[in-house]
C-alpha cells in the first residue's frame, strides 16, 4: 500500500515499521535530490565531472591542465572549452572535430610557454568572479590572463587571451 503525504498511518503498524518506511522515503528523496543531469556527450565524448570539474573557473582551469597534461585536448575541446567556440570552430573545419583537436594539439606543442603561463595562474593568479564570468591574472604573467564563463552550472574555458579581445 503506498501511502500518501497526510494519511494515517495502516492500524497496528509497529513503530519499526513505520521509521523504516519514513527512513527509506528520506533516501529516495535524497538519492534524488543528489544525481547529477545526465550531460549528453559531445562530439562522441562523454562528459566526466568527477575527473574534470568545473563547479568553479579554478576547477574548470585546473581540469584543462589536468586534460592538456593527460593528452586529453578531445575532451578539454568538447567539455570544458567554450562550447560556441568550438561548435564555430568545427563548422569551419567541416564539421571535423579531430582537426580542431590536431590544430590545437599542434598549437600547444609549439607554444609550452602557455601550458607554464596557466599553471602560473593557477598557482599565484587573482581571480576576479562576477555574475557568470571571471578572469584570472597574475604579475608574472606577461600579456596574459584565462577567462571563463558560466553556463548552466558548469564554468567554461574560453577562447582568449586579454579583456578586450576574443580569441588568442
């Protein structure tokens, strides 16, 4: 019999019972106040918010550093940069994911100093948070600061360099 918020509880239903029925209504409700959203792959790939966070722009830096370091640029691409980006991006390249992801490769390969600037940032940068962005700095850090925007619940890597200017 299921019982319905505001009804008497069945005659002569022990105590135990009753608690277990109660105890077992508090987790259904919890287990499901605590699932995630189901985040639906892009480009194939699969999203892993428990290797690769981004409840906050440091967490979203810290897992494009942890996915650019574990050779992972498909997922850095597909989950944590900017999604309007890539999705212009991979328009451009015909609607090929893998050469966004050789390009970018290719890019990083050439270019060790940026892996070492975002680590710096990382490390000593100041962030500044506001409503859906933030950016990060740092005074060792030359002519370059990370920028993030939040979408939904999930902070986003995004494809820039300076304040003023879109992309690198």
């Amino acid at each position: 019999m299921i019982l319905l918020a505001g009804q008497a509880d069945p005659p002569g239903q022990s105590n135990t019972v009753k608690l277990m029925r109660y105890a077992l209504t508090i987790l259904l409700v919890a287990g499901l106040a605590s699932a995630q959203v189901k985040i639906p792959p892009r480009f194939g790939i699969d999203a892993d918010l428990d290797k690769y966070p981004q409840k906050t722009a440091q967490d979203s830096l810290r897992s494009v550093l942890k996915g650019i370091e574990g050779k992972r640029v498909d997922y850095v691409l597909a989950h944590l940069a900017e999604p309007t980006f890539v999705d212009e991006r991979v328009k451009q390249t015909g609607g090929k994911f893998e050469i966004m992801v050789r390009e970018t490769t290719e890019k990083l390969d050439a270019d060790p100093e940026m892996i070492r600037d975002l680590r710096k940032l990382l490390a000593d940068g100041q962030w500044k948070v506001e409503e859906g962005t933030a950016s990060v700095t740092a005074a060792e850090v030359k002519g370059r600061a990370a920028f993030f925007r939040k979408i939904g619940d999930r902070w986003f890597f995004e494809n820039r360099v300076r304040a003023d200017t879109k992309g690198p």
